[in-house]
C-alpha cells in the first residue's frame, strides 16, 4: 500500500472524506427507495416481486376435490419452527398417515404482515408455513385474512403493523376492497399448488352498529370481488366463504331463530339472515365454510358437554340444505369453553378427546366432509392441551399427543365420501360412528362402563375413545 502513496496523512483525511460523502450519498439513495412507495413508511426486508413462484410447489393430495377431509389450523406457534430434529419428525409422522390438510392465515397466526406497504411484500413465515405443509405431503388451504394496516386506515411501514386484536380483527374499508383481492391474487400466484382460499374468518369488521347485525352486504361485496380474482388467475382454484361463526343462544332469548334449534339452543336470528344474504349474493362458491362451538355464546353446554355436540350434526344438515348440498367445512369447532385469556385448559385431557370425538362424529353425521381442528401449540414446555404434538423447541418435542391419534385415525377411517353404516349399541352413554370396515365408540362417562356394540361385549373406560373392527 506504501507505493501508492497510502501513508500521507493528508491523502487519508481526503480519502476517509470521499468515501465518507460516498456512503452518505449511497445511504440517502437507498433511504429514498425504501421509503418512495409507501410516502415515507418503511419497506426494510420486502420485496416487490410477491408473486414470484416460492420454492417447489407439488402436486397436493386433493388439488382437484373440493372436499379435503379432516386437518388442522396452524396458529401463532407450529411445527414448522424449532429444532430440525423436532420439525422433520412431526413432517414425517403427517406425510407417513397420508397428509393431513392443513389452514394457514395471511396474516396473524404464524405469518406476519404480507404487505406492509402498497406494492411491497413479506411472505418469510407464510413461504416457512407452505413449505413445512409440502413437506408433510398435505394439502395447503389458504385463509385470506387478515389486512395490511394500510387498507384499514392505519399506517403503512414493516414497523406500523398494529398487533392488537383490535387491529388485527379490522375489516379492510370499502375503497380497499380490491386491492385486498389484489392481494388474494398476488398468494395465488405465489403458490400455484394452493387450490383452495377461504375468504376472509369470521366475519371479523363486518358488523353494521347502527341496525346491530352483521354486516353481510359489506363481506359479499369483498367476497365477490376475491372468488373472480382467484378465477381468473386460474379456474381451477376453489374458493369458499362465508366463514360465518354459527353463534348459538338459549332457545328463549330474543334473538333465537326458529330455523334451526335443538336441546342445545338455536341460532342466532341474524347469523340466519347474514347466511341467507351471503348465499343469495354470492358469485359463486366452491365449497360452504362455516365455524362454531357446541356451546351457547354464554358458554354454556346445553344440557351437556356431550349432547351440545348434536348442534353440529343440526346445523351442519340445514347448511347444507341452504345451499344445495355445497361440499361443508367447518374452519373451526370447538367444544370446550374457552377462559378469559382463550384458553381450554380446564377439562383432562381424556375428557377432552372424548368431547371432541363426539364432536367430529357430529359433524359427519351432518354431511360435513372438510373440518379443520384449531391446534393450539406451545412455543415451549411439555405441557400442551389439547395439542396435537408436543412443543418442538428442542429435538426431543413433536411428539404425538392424544389429540393427535384421534384426528388423524378419523381422518383416514371417515375420509371423504366414505359410506357410514348402521351400528347396533345397548348402552345410551356410547356414542358410536362406523363404516363397514371401523367402529368409533366413545364412553360419555367418567367412569368405567360395557356396552354391547355390534353383539359384541365392549369394556370401556372413563372417557375411553376405541376403535373397533367389522
């Protein structure tokens, strides 16, 4: 370097000052196009080119069936992070029983926010989610929900994204209707091998204060104009709505609709109302998806934990019967009482399999052939209710749980289109669902009991879920 002349002091003042107005320069430039899109709001790790193909995409087992069969939700903590040991043994297990479909969210529950500012994309944890479901060999499902902060009159910028529930829970404004279809399309294109969107989750915004009702011509509006983007990405693509909560009260309330009641409770009369509009208006639609509790909105299990599962098997045949026999999903059901903080922790965790055995048994004897188990993982620990595998934080987690065996043993035995058969049973506190080839018998009971199935003597335990042979 001495040759150059490098060792005057001079020569490095003026050196150290050129590359000092270099870099500035060089920063001020690169300042003004991260921040030129979104009038000043950050664009610090997007991208412009969000619909550019991500990683492989595969054939998935249902690209083509309107009718997925029987999965799980991915919330804020899945296997797709943790040890590798850990996340390749959960992908192993779901890819050795076939794939199980599996529902993530744009936004929320695992992915951040996709489109931070106009124009500008993050899709890190959404691309770590699609990959982690075409590597357990599953069917990807799209939910489209929830919006970028911008199209909901909150601030554009990766560091404006609102987290609350508040927030997270806004419906897009009207005048954001179509670039959230925009959006829709840009997933779509991302991940070719995605065939099935649900629009929107629970009719989350979309409620009119003044008349105190849904909001159901607002959502149509939204729906409508997201079914014809994705058609026109490409034909095949399915897509469903309107994804409305089957909120249940006491048969005397005011509210109660006369359509659909049972020793459970009924549905809300505006539930009814925000249904018929959807179904009426609607483009079109692939598939019905619905959500809902065996429980009131009060929580309470009417007259029993156990027999507040019938309103799945009640709604589940007048869905149905109001659109024509669509191809139903339930996004999400639920049939333990959430606490204060969302949490289904109280109940043992035989007691709660058995509930939720009952509880999909419902829901086929409904017609339901899709429904999707919203799997409340752990980020840590061992302790996990209702989990379908353990934390995988370290390589000892992913292994299986309870819930685990009975989702995907339901998932393979009542698949869809399966025949269900008549099955004889002596005892009123087992419940039972069969094919000509298994029998599901559960034990309603928290003590022991026998009950002759199919002429056959049958000793269950407290809360047993067994599975027999014909």
């Amino acid at each position: 370097m001495g040759r150059h002349g490098w060792n005057s002091g001079a020569r490095r003042w003026r050196l150290t000052a050129l590359l000092g107005v270099g870099v500035a320069a060089l920063a001020l430039v690169v300042t003004l196009l991260n921040t030129l899109p979104g009038n000043g709001a950050s664009t610090e790790g997007t991208t412009r080119d969000g619909d550019k193909v991500h990683g492989s995409p595969t054939v998935t087992p249902d690209a083509t069936n309107p009718e997925v069969g029987w999965g799980f939700t991915h919330t804020q903590y899945s296997a797709d992070e943790g040890a590798a040991a850990a996340v390749k043994r959960v992908e192993g297990r779901l890819a050795d029983a076939g794939g199980l479909p599996q529902i993530q969210h744009i936004m929320g529950w695992g992915a951040d926010n996709p489109e931070p500012v106009e124009g500008r994309y993050d899709f890190e944890a959404m691309d770590r989610r699609i990959d982690f479901v075409r590597a357990s060999g599953s069917t990807p499902v799209v939910t489209l929900c929830c919006a970028p902060d911008w199209m909901k009159g909150g601030k554009a910028g990766v560091d404006h994204t609102n987290w609350s529930q508040a927030a997270l829970e806004t419906a897009p404004e009207p005048e954001h209707f179509e670039d959230f279809a925009a959006l829709a399309v840009t997933v779509a294109k991302r991940y070719p091998d995605v065939r099935h969107f649900i629009v929107w989750n629970e009719f989350k915004g979309f409620w009119n204060d003044a008349e105190a009702r849904w909001d159901h011509e607002g959502y149509t509006r939204l729906y409508n104009l997201v079914y014809k983007a994705l058609k026109k990405v490409n034909p095949d693509i399915m897509v469903g709505g309107p994804y409305l909560v089957m909120d249940s009260v006491d048969p005397r309330a005011a509210e109660a609709s006369t359509a659909v009641r049972g020793a459970w409770g009924a549905l809300d009369q505006r539930t009814v109302d925000a249904f018929g509009y959807w179904n009426e208006h609607k483009a079109g639609a692939d598939f019905v998806v619905v959500d809902g509790s065996s429980y009131t909105r009060d929580d309470e299990l009417l007259p029993d934990e156990f027999t507040a599962t019938d309103k799945f098997t009640a709604v589940s045949q007048w869905v149905r019967k109001q659109t024509g026999d669509l191809p139903l999903w339930w996004a999400e059901y639920y049939v333990e009482p959430a606490d204060g903080n969302d949490d289904r922790k109280d109940w043992s965790e035989a007691r709660r399999v058995a509930v939720q055995a009952t509880g999909m048994m419902a829901l086929a004897k409904g017609g339901t052939t899709s429904a999707f188990y919203w799997n409340p993982e752990e980020e840590q620990g061992t302790d996990c209710a209702g989990c379908l595998w353990t934390p995988t934080e370290t390589a000892r987690g992913g292994e299986k749980l309870p819930m685990y065996d009975l989702l995907s043993r339901f998932g393979r035995e009542f698949r869809p289109g399966t025949g269900y058969s008549k099955v004889s049973v002596d005892n009123a506190d087992v419940r039972v669902l069969a094919t000509d080839k298994a029998v599901l018998a559960v034990n309603t009971l928290d003590r022991q009991t026998s009950a002759k199935i199919d002429g056959r003597k049958v000793e269950l335990q407290a809360y047993e879920v067994k599975w027999l042979k014909r």
